[in-house]
C-alpha cells in the first residue's frame, strides 16, 4: 500500500502514513480479534487458497525478478510455504494451549501454567532472494500466534513485492494484515514506530539499523542474517553423492544467492584434483556444456550485485585460481558455476559472503585442520557442512564448530525439517523461526500462577525474627 501524493503525482509512504498504518493495526488487535483461533485458522487457510490459485503467478513473478527455475520456485517458495501453513493449521490448536508447569514447596498448594500470548502489532522486513518464502513464513508464525502484522518486501524483488502487496490484499484480512511496499524511505519511516516484534532478513549491516531503531522502543527483534558457510569435505565419502549435494546446495538454490548457500570448500590437498573433477563432471551433466545457456540456473539479481560478484572474480591474486566455469554475460546478469581453488585466504572472496555461484577450495594438509581454519575466520556462520563417513570427525564437527545450523553428509537440507529451528548465532543472526519456533517467535510465554487461601505460611511474614529462615 503507497499513499497518492496528488500535487506531485507519485506515491509517498511517510511518517505519518507509518503511524496511520500501526494505530489502525493497533486498533484491531485491541478488539482481540486476530487472538481467535477462528480467525487464525480462517488467515492460514485464505493464505493456502492463495497459493494454490496463484501458483502461475508467483513463478512468473519470481521468472521476472531473477528467471528463477520454476521447479525451485515450486518447491522452494509455494511448497515450502504450503507446508508451514499446513503445519500450523494441524498443530495450532496445540501450540496455544496453556503448558502445565511446576510448583514448589514455597507455593504449596498451588498451580501454575505458561500462556502463550500474541504479542500484538508485529514487523516483518523480508529480502529478495526468496522473495515469497521470507515473506511469507515468518507471517504464517505471526497468524498462528494471533498478532496483527505488517510485511514490507524487498524493493530489490520488484514484481514479487507488488504481487505480494496484491496478494495479500485479496485474501487475507486487511484491517490486520498489511503489505507495505518500498525501500529504505518507507522502512525507515516504519522502523520509527512502536513494534511488539521485528523480524528482519537480510544483510548484517542493516540488522544493526533495525537493532539500533528496535531498541529506541525496547522492541525485541529476530534476525535472520547470513556468513561465510563452510563445507568441510573427508576423503572417506561417496563422492559422487556428495558433489551432487553440495552442487544443489549452492548452484540449485537461486545460484548460490541463498543464506545458507555453501560459501566455500575445505579439503585436503591430495584430495582436492578429484572433487574438483567430480564437480566438473556433475556440473555438466545438470547444466550442460554451456551453463549460461541452461534454463535450471537464476541468474543474477542486478548489476549491482553482477559487478560485486565480478570483482572478486577479477582480483589479481584469484583471477588465476578458476578451474572451472568463470563465463559471464553482463547483458543478461549470468555467471556460471565457477570453482577456484586455493584462493588465497587474504583475498577479498574469502573476507566477506560470496552470496552468488563462485565457490573457492581451501586446501589443508590434514582435515582436520578445517577446524581450525573455521575458527580463525573469527565469524559463526549460518550454516556449516561436513562430508564424511569417519565418526570421529562427525563428533568433533558437532562438538566444536558454532554456526545457526550444522548438517553431516548434506547441505541445506535442514532448513525443511520444521521441527528444527532455523536462525543464526552471533554475525549470522538472533532468534529463530519455523514450525512451532515460529509461533514462539511471535509469542510471549506469560507466568500464571494460581493460588488459594489455603497454606498461608506464617514464616514468609515479619517480623524476621532469629532463626525463621533456617524453619525454611
Ligand atoms: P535486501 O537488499 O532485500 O534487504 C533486506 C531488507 O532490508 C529489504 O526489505 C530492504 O528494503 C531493507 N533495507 C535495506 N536497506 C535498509 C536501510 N538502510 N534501512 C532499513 N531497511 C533497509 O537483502 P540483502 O540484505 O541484500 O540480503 C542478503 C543478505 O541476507 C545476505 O547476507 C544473506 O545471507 C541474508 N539472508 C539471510 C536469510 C536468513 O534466513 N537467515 C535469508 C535470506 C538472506
């Protein structure tokens, strides 16, 4: 929703409209409305209704902003959603009620339960590389949970930010749902209100914005954030299956413009001329000779983006480390699957997220020493792969890398088990979110405690006399 600004002719959303658009939402969460577990039910079963019907859109929305693959579009974006709404409308009914909880001695008799309460009018920012997705999951957890709810897209996925602000409005309440569409004018005039929750996605630098505005309000915040997600690759593997894996981790979603897309690879250096030559293998039978061609590959989001990605490509010391792809076409904003290897650990591709198809080797003399390596980057990373068979390694891998998500022998497979929480941990985030996370995300677990008149301890009262404390 924009506002008409008639002597100009375009549309503002400003402070004031920021504040129109809260006090409305504020004044339908106060009517208990959005609490009901009817108009719960009613929001996720709309928000399914407009999946289904709207599915040829979405895709070509999503074909629009970044020729996403339809099938990645289907599964990633429309199923995955699907699946949440689905979830919560099943387990709903069990995530709200009261949880039973312990009492003490002191108490005694007495009862106590944790309610779990919406926790009113709640922010969602969402980024442009799963435009749909990001979106549209955190809001499944703020419906199950009963909050009204703003959602502003991101600008830089232009037709699926209009289709969400269309969508949205069509099938779901209005008085409590909103789409705000815009950039950093109209987020920062949102960011000036009073929120009960944020929930960003995207970039660290903005987190510290949203942070820095949340805290004007005390308003607690999740952040979804991203890093340099590592994968440690053994020699003791079934290589095939791991370079498929790790092929469709990186290059099978969105092009490795996904957080927790495999940012670079270490193995060892006897080992790294044969994963490299199964990587060449596989990347041709899936995309053929000439990726640029290939239809299962999105390309680039912008030129911004295609030119951040070039230079790190191009830089002295890392031009020279490509092993395989590198082509580009600046017309059509594509780069193909490229693997370096041994970049230099001081190159600009291995300070900072790649977030796009390139995909650097790091090799080690011995495995074991990818430990070390992950932990002298300082960051813990979204995610954090390893690829082995040897139990050993498993352990020390579960046991000493601290990044939001680890998975053994796969990559990013774990953001779709919902019984999983999926968020970061120091740079790559704070908070967590999916299936029942998502509701707690948007819930505040409030303390009752019931008592009678019964028991009233004569001890607790003064006057303190000697030796009361110890009858305790
Ligand atoms: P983006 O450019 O879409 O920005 C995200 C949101 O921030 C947008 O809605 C945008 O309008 C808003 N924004 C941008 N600048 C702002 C400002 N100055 N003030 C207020 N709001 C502002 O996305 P991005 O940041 O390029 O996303 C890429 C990053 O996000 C990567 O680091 C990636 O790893 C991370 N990411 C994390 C997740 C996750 O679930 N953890 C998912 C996707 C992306």
């Amino acid at each position: 929703m924009l506002m008409e600004n008639k002597a100009e002719n375009k549309a503002v959303f400003d402070e004031e409209s920021a504040k129109e658009v809260v006090k409305e939402l504020r004044d339908s969460f106060v009517t208990g409305k959005t609490k009901s577990y009817r108009w719960r039910v009613t929001q996720l079963k709309a928000m399914l209704k407009m999946l289904d019907e709207n599915e040829p859109q979405i895709v070509a929305a999503l074909r629009d902003d970044l020729s996403k693959p339809e099938f990645e579009s289907s599964l990633y974006e429309i199923q995955m959603l699907k699946n949440s709404c689905r979830l919560a409308l099943k387990e709903m009914n069990h995530w709200m009620m009261p949880e039973k909880a312990k009492t003490s001695l002191t108490t005694f008799p007495s009862s106590a339960e944790i309610i779990s309460e919406p926790l009113g009018v709640v922010f969602v920012i969402s980024a442009w590389n799963y435009p749909f997705l990001l979106s549209l999951d955190p809001v499944v957890g703020a419906i199950s949970a009963g909050n009204a709810i703003v959602l502003k897209p991101s600008e830089m996925a232009p037709a699926s930010s209009s289709l969400l602000a269309k969508l949205v409005a069509d099938y779901l309440d209005c008085s409590c749902i909103k789409v705000v569409e815009g950039a950093v004018p109209e987020t920062s005039a949102l960011l000036e209100q009073k929120w009960d929750k944020i929930l960003y996605t995207g970039n660290g630098k903005v987190a510290r914005i949203v942070m820095a505005a949340a805290a004007k309000h005390l308003t607690p915040v999740v952040l979804e954030l991203g890093g340099k997600s590592p994968v440690i690759v053994d020699s003791d593997i079934n290589l095939k299956v791991a370079t498929r894996r790790i092929i469709v981790g990186k290059w099978g979603c969105n092009n490795g413009q996904a957080c927790i897309s495999p940012d670079y690879i270490i193995t060892t250096k006897d080992y790294a001329t044969k994963l490299v030559d199964s990587f060449k293998c596989e990347l041709e039978r899936f995309y053929g000779k000439d990726p640029l061609e290939s239809k299962d590959l999105s390309r680039i989001v912008n030129s911004n983006h295609f030119d951040r990605l070039s230079k790190l490509m191009d830089e002295e010391k890392v031009s020279s480390k490509i092993v395989h792809g590198g082509q580009r076409n600046e017309k059509d904003l594509q780069i193909a699957p490229t693997i370096l290897l041994d970049v230099p650990v001081n190159s600009l591709i291995m300070k900072e997220e790649i977030f796009g198809p390139l995909l650097p080797i790091i090799t080690v003399d011995k495995v074991e020493q990818s430990f070390d390596l992950i932990h002298s980057s300082g960051g813990k990373p979204l995610a954090a792969y390893l690829f082995t068979n040897n139990k050993k390694l498993k352990r020390k891998f579960v046991e000493t890398v601290s990044a939001g998500g680890l998975v053994v022998n796969d990559t990013a497979v774990h953001l779709a088990i919902h019984s999983l929480p999926f968020g970061g941990v120091g740079e790559s985030g704070m908070g967590s979110y999916h299936g029942k996370f998502s509701f707690d995300a948007f819930s505040h677990k409030k303390a009752v405690l019931y008592r009678g008149f019964a028991g009233d301890a004569f001890l607790r009262y003064p006057p303190y006399t000697p030796g009361k404390l110890t009858l305790l």
